[in-house]
C-alpha cells in the first residue's frame, strides 16, 4: 500500500489548553517499504499514526491510502501498540482473532471464519508461539505477549502495518531478539511498514528509509536512507556502516556531541 | 519456541505444598475458634461471670443442638430479605453504573443523589419506610437494597473507566461499533471491579437485613434475638449470634468463590 501524506497539521483543542501536535508532515511511502519515525518524546509521532490510521481527522492536510483520501478508520491496517493490550480473559488463539470478530460485526469480512482460524493457527506457529495457543496472557512474557499483539495486528491481512513504539517496554535484549523476529515476520509477509520509535539503532536496523521529526510542534526535518543490505543480519548492528547510519540519524535529529538542539540555536 | 519461552510458562505453575496449604485454609480457622471457645471457658472461670451475663460455652452448644432447627428456619427467612434485596439493589447499581459512566447528564444529575442516599445512614429512614410500608417484607427490602446498591455502582464506574484506551482505538480502527467495545471490551474488563463491589453489597444487605429484624421485629433471627433479649435469654442471643456469622462466612466465601471462578484472568 502507498501512502502519501500532504500537508498534516493537528491541533488539540481543550477547554484550557490548545496543542499543536503535528505541523506541515508531508511525505511519501512507497508499497512495501519499512519506514521508521524518530523522534523525540512528545513530538507527535504517536498522532501521527493515529492520523493515518484514520482514528483522528487531521486539522489541515490530508492522507491518501493508495491514492484514496482517508476520512476515517477503514478496517484495513494493523495496529500494533507499546503495550501489547491483550484481552486477559481471552486466550492467545482468542486473542489472534479478535480482528475477525470486530470486521465480522460490521459485515465487512472478505474471507470465512475457517479461513481465519487457518490463518491465526499459522501466523502463532511463525511467531513460534503455536504451543501457546490455548494459554492465557498472563502465562505468558511480555515479549511473547507482544509477539501475539503482531499476530492480531496481521491476522485481516491488512496492506498497513502500524507500530507504535511496540518494544519500547522490553529490555534491550529482547528488544534485539524482537527485532529479528519482527523483519523474520515481515520478510514472510511484505507489508507496508510504518514503525515509530525513539531507539535510534532498533530504526536503522529495520528500516529502508527512517524519517526523523522534530519535537513538537513535530515536522519532518529529514530522512536517512538505510543503504545496509537486506536480509539484515544480527552481526550487522557491530559494522561500521550500521553505525554511520546510527551518527547519521542522530545529527539529523541533532543529538551529535555537542550539538545543540535546534530550538535552542539563537535566532538575530 | 525459546528456552526464556518455556521457562517463563513454566513458573506459572502449581508449586509443592500447594496441596497441603489447601487444607490448612480450612483446618486453621477452625482451630482458632476452638481456641477461643476454650478461652470464653476459660474466662468465666477466672472471672465467675454470672450466665445471663456470660454463658458458658456448653449452654450455647445446647441451644445450638436443641434449638438449631428454629435457628436455622429463622436465618432462612432472614435471608430471603438480604437475597432479594441484593438483587434488586445489585441491579439497579450495575445499570446506574453503566448510565453514569456513559451518559454526562445523568452522572452530573443523579451521581450526587445516589451519594447522599448511601452516605445517611439507613437508620434515618427506618422510621419513615414504616410509615409508608408498615413493618413487614417491603421496608426492610428497601434498607437491604439501598445498602447494597451503592457499592455495585461505585465499582463498576471503576471497572468501566479503567480500560485500556488502546484496546478500544484497536476497535475503532476495524471500524467495530461502540456497542461492540462494550460487549466484548468494557463489559469483561470491568467484571472483577463489579463483582467485588456486588460481594461488598451482599455484605451490606446482609448486615442491612438482621439489623432492620432488630429494630422492628416482625419475623427472621434479628426480631428472635429482640425477643431473647427481653427474656435475658443470652445463651439464645450468642448462639442466633453465631448462626448468623455462619451463614455470613458462607456467603462471603462462596461469593468470593464465585468471583474467582468467573474472573479466573485476574
């Protein structure tokens, strides 16, 4: 799926408090890509999926999903959060399915129960949780929680994989492990990628191309082309050119040694 | 499949001694009051407390055995009272809950009104209730229901609010209805919370339900302990007393019981 976005701008309006999230985003996605989002806390990366998810209007601007503007959810993208958010009185199984079950609800399914269940059955045997399928989540690490969040986030088959920070709360480990696992997934399933994080080595590992935002009022301030081979191995992260891509990223930011933050640079 | 993985699974699992532990939840209690009757024993022969005043232990356990039926009748009817008046009182708290949580106007208008309801004490409203209904079934159906009812709501506005707001974004993204969140969102996040607040409203229309017999006697263990009571009958009173905190205990646990089987997840 491509994706296309033109001009976003968001802007929070409470009865006390008026935010600017997000301010002139536009970039271009190409079909099957793996793009990251960095940037720092708070800078909007978070509304920024939820703008192209269609969960949020955005104020100016506009989001074209294959060419077609997005006016609201449409059932056809997988959502990965930074908690896994199981359903705890459901099992893994159940869990992988909730997906069917909301699309069913509305009509709006492409394909039969069975058909699903098929796919959920091998969708936790490529995530290597298949002996798992009964158990419940709280039997299970958070890792392999989140493991099963990225089964449910796939099981409509959606063209959109969104990922919000989604190994942000596990250790560097197994952060590293997930990684692997999740561009195992992905090389199986080539979908569209937007992956957002604030963990400069995870976006370059994974990535094709990493756009790098500002801090709030977020924009794009640039992006680095990830020009390491795929499919990327784990010895990578220990070559000098994993970590030319790394300092490049972090200048882009503007995090380099000794720089200063771009807000901060005095202005005459 | 990783060795973290079945690790992990592993240490979900029932450790030795569990077993033995299971028992011991039974046999400890029991023990305990053991010990404390044979102290009571012991105390009226230290201190020679005349029997209306302190009865030994042998005249409650005859009372117990010769009278245990009329107890027992009278505990049953008691709890007809305290069984209605938490259904109604856990109904209309669970669907108060729901419109209060959902509904701004109504949580604004009618919140406020539930609280002051709970927060005056029912003994303030026993006499009026008598007057409108007389002393029979219907007024003491509405202290227990008004004691029960109040907890229900309170928890289950908790369980409502507390779910994950990602999980519903999840929902809204597959374009699925608010009544679906509802259904197969809210509605089981927030069972533990309604459940514990519907086992904390069976205690208070347990407690609602003897008290209302003591205050107006009409029928039920609360009005026959009144009645022991002005024939200085106090061997009657320990023991309607210990009946009632059988039951109780019984209700309690098995509630309790209840909860943990529907809520295994939590």
């Amino acid at each position: 799926m491509g994706i296309k976005l033109d001009g976003l701008r968001k802007v929070f309006q409470t009865s006390d408090l008026t935010v600017e999230a997000v301010r002139d985003v536009s970039a271009e996605i190409q079909d099957h890509e793996f793009v990251s989002i960095i940037g720092p806390s708070g800078c909007g990366k978070s509304t920024l999926l939820r703008l192209v998810s269609g969960l949020l209007p955005p104020t100016e601007g506009t989001v074209y999903l294959d060419d077609v503007p997005v006016v609201g959810p449409a059932g056809n993208i997988g959502f990965v959060f930074q908690s896994p958010t199981l359903l705890k009185w459901r099992t893994v199984f159940k869990n992988v399915m909730f997906p069917y079950e909301v699309l069913a609800s509305q009509k709006n399914v492409s394909a039969s129960k069975a058909d699903f269940e098929t796919r959920a059955h091998e969708l936790l045997k490529m995530a290597g949780l298949d002996e798992f399928t009964d158990a419940y989540p709280k039997q299970l690490s958070g890792g392999m929680q989140q493991r099963v969040s990225i089964c449910r986030a796939l099981i409509h088959d959606p063209e959109l994989l969104l990922m919000d920070e989604p190994f942000g709360a596990l250790d560097e480990f197994t952060r590293e492990f997930m990684n692997e696992e999740l561009l195992r997934i992905w090389g199986e399933t080539k979908k569209t990628v937007i992956f957002v994080t604030h963990h400069i080595p995870e976006a370059v590992f994974l990535s094709d191309r990493i756009l790098v935002m500002s801090r709030r009022p977020g924009t794009i301030l640039g992006e680095v082309v990830v020009d390491l081979p795929r499919p990327r191995l784990p010895e990578m992260r220990e070559t000098v050119e994993f970590l030319e891509q790394v300092v490049a990223t972090r200048h882009l930011i503007g995090l380099g040694a000794g720089d200063v933050p771009p807000e901060e640079v005095p202005t005459l | 499949m990783t060795a973290t993985d079945v690790a992990q699974a592993e240490s979900a699992a029932p450790q030795i001694g569990e077993k033995s532990g299971r028992i011991r939840r039974f046999t400890d209690p029991l023990l305990f009051a053991a010990i404390l009757v044979f102290g009571w024993q012991v105390a009226i022969w230290v201190t020679g407390f005349h029997p209306v005043v302190l009865p030994p232990p042998s005249r409650v356990f005859d009372i117990l055995s010769n009278q245990g039926d009329f107890l027992v009748d009278n505990m049953l009817t008691t709890l007809w009272t305290i069984g209605w008046g938490f259904l109604i009182g856990g109904v209309f708290g669970l669907v108060s809950g729901i419109l209060i949580n959902y509904i701004p106007p109504v949580r604004r208008a009618i919140y406020p009104i539930l609280v002051a309801l709970y927060v005056i004490p029912k003994a303030v409203f026993i006499p009026l209730f008598i007057l409108w209904w007389g002393a029979g079934l219907q007024y003491k159906l509405w202290v227990t229901s008004l004691l029960a009812f109040f907890p229900v709501t309170e928890n289950t506005i908790t369980g409502l609010q507390g779910v994950d707001r990602e999980m519903v974004e999840l929902t809204q993204s597959l374009q699925g209805s608010q009544f679906f969140t509802f259904r197969k969102i809210s509605l089981p996040f927030a069972m533990p919370f309604v459940l514990a607040g519907l086992r904390i409203g069976l205690t208070e229309a347990f407690i609602g339900g003897v008290l209302s017999e003591i205050i107006v006697p009409s029928t039920g263990i609360g009005s026959r302990i009144v009645e022991a009571a002005a024939f200085s009958n106090t061997e009657f009173i320990i023991a309607a007393i210990m009946v009632v905190a059988a039951f109780g205990v019984v209700a309690y646990f098995g509630f309790l019981w209840l909860e943990r089987k529907i809520t295994f997840w939590y």
